[in-house]
C-alpha cells in the first residue's frame, strides 16, 4: 500500500432501523418477531405468511404465542382476549382496528399455528379475530373490503378438510366459525357464498356441514343483515357531514328528518347514563307544552354548560346558534331549539334505543299557525316507522339563514366561536339515506319510507321508477308503491343524502331540486 495515501477507516456498519413498533404490541415482544410480522403485513398477498411458518411450527416453545401476541397488536381493535361483553346496554366504546392488512396475515396463518395444548396460539389468534370483529362495525367493514372473508374460508377448509399443517381432530373451530359468521352478517358476495357452500359439500358427513350450515343462516338472519347495504360511517371521534348552508331558513313550516341508523356506542359514563334514565323517567310523567328550562336542558346545566358528550345526530343552526339540534343524552333522544335572544327549550323523548340495532329514526315538527300568528305546535318521534311519541313543543322563532348543517355530529369548535361552551360531540355509528324534509309529511308517509327500507335510491320526475318493467306483480306492486311514494314526498324535500352516492368526500344532493350542493364527509384529524 502506497504511504502516500492515507488509508481510510473500514466503514462502519450501518445502525439497524429501528421500527416504529404499533401502540398494541407487547414492548417485550421479541424484534425478530416483530420484524417478521412487519414484513408479512406489508407484502404482497399469497406471500404474506411464508417468513412466519417457521416461527410458529411445532417445538418452537412460546414463540407461536409471540407471533399471535404482535399480530393481534398490530391489527388492533382488540382490548383484551379475556374481554367481558357490555351488559349494560348503554355501550361502552368499542376498539377500532388499525390494520386489516394484519387481520389478513392472522387469518392465512391459522391452519398453520399449533392446537395441542389450550388456549393454543390457534385458539388465541381466532378469538381474538372475533374478539375484534365483534367491536364494532367499522371493523368488519375494514375487512370485508379488504377481503377476509374468502381468506378466512380458505383457512377454514385447510383446517376441516385436513389439508393444512398440524392435528386439527380436537381443535374446536367455533371462534372461526364465529369470525365467518359476522363477516358473512356485514357483508356477503355471490363468489364467496359459493365459496361457503363449497365448503359444506367437501365435508358433508362430518359435523363441520351442519356447523357451516348454521352459521349460514344467522348470518343471513343477523341484526346487521336487516340494515342498508351501503351506510355512512362515523367514527364517533372526529367524523360527520357537513352540508350547505341557505340564504334563508328553510323550516319556517316545520320540518322533518328520517334515516336509518346503527349506533356503536353513546360513550357515556355511567353518572351521565344513571342521570339520563332518571331525567327520561321524569319527562315520561309529564305533560304539556315544555318549558325553556326542561329536563334535558337542565341535564345539559348540570353537566357544565353542554360540555357532557352528548352525540349528535342533526344540527341545523345559524351563524349565532339558533336553530334546532337533535343529539342522545344516554340511550334517550333529545330535541333542543334555541331561537331569537337567546331563548332555548328542549324535549327529552323516552323511548330507549339500543346500541348496535338497526333503527329506522323520524323526526317531525309541525308549526301551526294561529289566528293571533302563534298555535299549537306538536314534536313527533317515530321508530321503526311507528309513531312512538308525540308532544306538545314550541316551534322557535328563526329568522336568521341556516349557517350550519351537520349530520352525525354538531359544528367544529374552531367555526366563528359558535362551540363556546360546547365540545365537538361525534356520533359513533352507521346511517343509511337520510331525508330533510321542509316540513312534516305525516305518520303515513313515515310509516312508508320506513317499509321501503334503505337500500332504494329515489328517483323524481317523469318516468321515474319504470314500474311496467317489472318482472312479476309482487316487484310492478313494489315499483308502483315506490314511485307514488317519491311523487308524494318530492315535493317537500329539502335534502336527500344517499350513501351510495358517496364519492370520495362527497355526496351529491338526491331531492328533486338538487340546488343545495354536496355534502362534505369529513375526518377532522
């Protein structure tokens, strides 16, 4: 070597990456695993599980229960595999998943993980995939996109038809039947119910069959299963639709709203929950018109100016807050108005909804105007399309422009000061279409909308709805109907959102008059 030259220090070996490790995954899992399960999550699919098969092959100790423990906290939507249903039937908040790319490489691994001794790394990774699914809607959606379901039943005929790794003679697949059953529940494509029914004609003469089979028929027969097929998602955090305002307030007849709706969760605490079914225990024994300081106003008193999260499920408000919001105190329904200098009053309904149950919702107030330019007003709830309640309420006074019209959640606090007191108060659930009317179209017509169900796109105009197209008399019956109904109510809607016209962040108006513009679906963070 020429001493000219100086010689230069070999270069060092670079420092290993250090990855970011997901929020749930075990801070003592080992980095080999979590680089495994890193690599398997983010590859191609039909790849996925290739480095992770020596991992969890029989002998290898509790390293299957180290993959199944950073699989699981990678995909998230799982608070715990001991974790105890809410009983309650107010809701807790349900996990949501952060990653179906994970829930994806679990599913394709579960033929291969060892079963011989419970709770096996089999067992646990099933039950925590249900555990998961179970949580909430949104996470089936997630996976139900991303194609679970076909991966769960190909693992499932590895496992039952005997051609995946290991002993499966005394493995109970009930988790993973329990897994199908809810994605088939949420959603339920041709290919993969003719994967399913594959599935049971390669193992009839075994009990898997009759299992398959059942499970078929609750998910057809599930709670999910009976609501649209196309919904708007809120996350109960930072999600909602935010309309167009209008030069003038469109409800000086009164109003109506309608929808379809699937609550998650009220997220209340049980001092809010305890004070909501008292305070509806309380309005349930009264009676006449209802005063500026009513039983959900002075809830939102107690609670500190309005600052106890009560979700939202309409607000059309102008620009210095009056208007109308309709939002759950606890499982009950609760109407609040504010007009001119400041005036509010508030209707406390009693009706107690269910989290994680189909409901149809209406919503109507009826302004009638007497001789001396005030009359008797009425604010009517309807469930399922039956009229459940119906009260004397005063219709306010508005005179200002709508500023604001938000579904599913109340205006963000950073608009114009208008949240002062008030937190942003999201609502956690699933909508299908939703109507605005301009003013009230009766218990008939509520009654209607409701027996059509959500998945009928409206269409207005001449020629609309083509009932001499059908192809038997149940269907031209069902078109006829459909069509009369459309000609009935265009002429008052206001707006008319319908999920399946959601593109993007947008979701284009539906009524008749389509004037009013798009609404925005937002995600705050």
């Amino acid at each position: 070597m020429s001493t000219g030259t100086p010689t230069m220090p070999p270069d060092p070996s670079p420092p290993l990456r250090s990855r970011h490790r997901p929020p749930g995954v075990p801070a003592d899992a080992p980095q080999e695993v979590v680089r495994a399960v890193d690599a398997a999550v983010m590859g191609n699919r039909g790849g996925r599980v290739d480095c992770l098969l020596e991992m969890v092959s029989e002998g290898q100790g509790e390293l299957p229960h180290s993959v199944v423990d950073v699989l699981l906290g990678t995909m998230g939507g799982v608070d715990g595999l001991d974790e105890v249903r809410d009983t309650t039937g107010t809701g807790t908040s349900p996990s949501i998943m952060s990653n179906s790319g994970a829930a994806i490489t679990a599913a394709e691994l579960l033929p291969h993980l060892p079963c011989s001794e419970e709770p096996s790394p089999r067992t646990r990774m099933a039950v925590g995939l249900h555990a998961a699914l179970r949580a909430c809607t949104r996470n089936r959606a997630m996976c139900s996109s991303s194609g679970l379901l076909a991966v769960l039943l190909e693992s499932a005929e590895k496992l039952f038809v005997g051609t995946g790794g290991g002993s499966t003679s005394s493995w109970d697949g009930t988790p993973l039947l329990q897994c199908i059953q809810l994605l088939g529940g949420h959603s339920l494509s041709v290919k993969d119910l003719h994967s399913w029914l594959g599935l049971v004609k390669k193992v009839l003469g075994t009990s898997w069959a009759t299992r398959l089979m059942l499970a078929l028929e609750k998910a057809m027969g599930s709670e999910e299963a009976r609501g649209p097929a196309a919904t708007f998602e809120f996350d109960g955090e930072s999600s909602g639709l935010l309309g167009p305002g209008d030069s003038r307030w469109p409800f000086s007849s009164g109003y109506g709203f309608a929808t379809w709706i699937y609550i998650e969760s009220f997220s209340d605490t049980l001092s809010t929950a305890t004070a909501a079914a008292a305070i509806a225990a309380a309005a349930a024994a009264t009676s006449g018109k209802s005063s500026a300081m009513s039983a959900a106003a002075a809830a939102s008193a107690l609670a500190g100016e309005g600052t106890t999260h009560m979700p939202r499920l309409f607000s059309f408000l102008s620009s210095d807050n009056q208007g109308v919001e309709a939002y759950f105190h606890g499982q009950f329904l609760v109407v609040e108005s504010g007009g001119g200098k400041g005036k509010k009053a508030s209707l406390h309904f009693t009706y107690a909804f269910k989290p994680r149950r189909w409901y149809f919702v209406g919503l109507e107030h009826t302004n009638k105007h007497g001789l001396l330019g005030k009359g008797d007003s009425e604010l009517r709830l309807y469930v399922d399309g039956s009229l459940h309640e119906s009260r004397a309420f005063d219709f306010p006074r508005i005179s200002k422009p709508l500023a604001f019209c938000c579904i599913g959640t109340n205006p963000p606090p950073t608009i114009a000061g208008l949240q002062r007191r008030r937190r942003q108060c999201p609502l956690f659930a699933e909508m299908g279409p939703i109507y605005i009317f301009r003013e009230p179209i009766g218990p008939d017509r509520m009654s209607r909308l409701a027996l059509r169900g959500g998945d009928i796109l409206p269409t207005f105009g001449n020629g609309a709805g083509f009932p001499w197209k059908a192809t038997n008399d149940h269907i031209k019956n069902m078109a006829e109907e459909s069509f009369a109904l459309n000609h009935e109510i265009g002429g008052c809607l206001h707006l008319l959102y319908h999920p399946s016209l959601l593109s993007g962040r947008f979701c284009p108006d539906a009524s008749p008059s389509g004037s009013a513009g798009s609404f925005y679906f937002f995600f705050l963070h």
